[in-house]
C-alpha cells in the first residue's frame, strides 16, 4: 500500500514537473515575441521627456509650459520627417534650438535653472496615454532637463506626433511615419492579448536590468 502510494506521488510530482516547464516555455517564447515587438515599435518612435526641477507646484507648472513650447517646435519641424531616423537626424541638429526656447521660457517666468536638451536611449515603463499605451523597454527620447532634473517628469511621443494627433486621426498619423497596422493594433489596445503582451515585456526588462 506504501509503495502504491508513493508511486502514485511520484507520478503527480511528476506530472507537475512537467507541466511547469511547458508553462515556462510557452512564457518564455511569448515573452521572446512580445519583446521584439517592442524593439520593433520602438526604431519607430522618439520619446519626448520633460524632466522638471522638482515637485513644487511651481516647478511642475513649469515643466508644463516648457513642454508646450518644445512640442510646438518639434512636431513643427518634424512634420517632413517620414521616418524615425530622418526624425532623429532633425532632432539633433535642433538641440540648440530646444536649449535656447526653454531658458527663454524659463527666464521669462522669472527662474534662473539652467536646461539641457539631449537625445539618449531611455528606459520607460509601461505608459498609457488617453488614445494608446506603449509598452516598457528602451526608446529614442528627446529629454530636456530643467535645473535639477529631480521632479516628476512629463513622457511622450514627439515622432510621430501622436500627443498631439487627434483620436480619430492616431493610426493615420501613426502609420504615415512607418508603424505597420500591428503596431497601431498593439498601442490602440485594438489587437487581442495587448494586456499580458506588456506584461511580459514588463517582466523581460526586470530580467534583463537584474542580469546588467
């Protein structure tokens, strides 16, 4: 009866054993997709990012309109652009630019924190905006920091301009600057499994920061 008993627990184990590495492997492989998915969507983006000098109401209201002017500017002089690195290319000859219409816009409302405009890979979380969601992972980011940069910060998209794209003219505007109708699927939340897609991402980039 005991070694009946212990076989039959031998077996369960097992059993579990098993069906623990084929769940693994399936997480694994989804998770293998989802991130090159979000490779994929991001050599087609630049990041916008507002770094304010602090969190007082009036460094925040600051960050604010910091944004609006570079924004402005920037979905203005990107409007030719038809791909990210035609994007980044416009975006780094205008860096001096973006540094000089922010320290206007900051000396104007009576501060002296200095400001600097700067394109780098930046590590973002999950984030999603009224009209659609991009996962977490690196992307392109144009960041200007003001002063001390240790605020909250302000996160878009400046290329393509899908911040400031009406909603019934986001996956126009999208796939105009080279996102394939999947990718505008998967920021919409349209395509199914959008939910567990950034998850697994989410929990890839933890991974991969604890391995670094």
């Amino acid at each position: 009866m005991e070694q009946t008993k212990e076989r039959r627990n031998r077996h369960v184990r097992r059993v579990l054993e098993i069906a623990l590495g084929i769940g693994l492997a399936a997480a694994l492989i989804w998770g293998t997709v989802s991130l090159h998915r979000q490779q994929a969507l991001a050599d087609r983006v630049v990041r916008l990012h507002i770094l304010a000098n602090s969190d007082s109401e009036e460094d925040q209201a600051l960050k604010l309109q910091v944004r609006d002017k570079i924004l402005a500017r920037a979905t203005e002089i990107l409007e030719q652009s038809e791909n990210r690195d035609e994007a980044e290319i416009t975006l780094r000859e205008s860096l001096p630019e973006f540094e000089r219409l922010a320290a206007e816009e900051i000396a104007a409302e009576g501060y002296d924190y200095s400001v600097t405009a700067e394109l780098a890979d930046t590590t973002f979380p999950t984030r999603e905006y009224d009209d659609f969601t991009l996962p977490a992972g690196d992307y392109l980011a144009l960041r200007v920091v003001i002063g001390a940069g240790e605020g909250h910060n302000w996160w878009c998209v400046v290329f393509p301009p899908l911040c400031t794209a009406a909603t019934t003219d986001l996956a126009q505007t999208a796939m105009s600057a080279g996102l394939s109708d999947d990718d505008v699927k998967l920021i919409t939340e349209a395509g199914e499994g959008y939910v567990l897609k950034f998850k697994s991402i989410e929990i890839w980039e933890a991974l991969k920061a604890k391995l670094s």
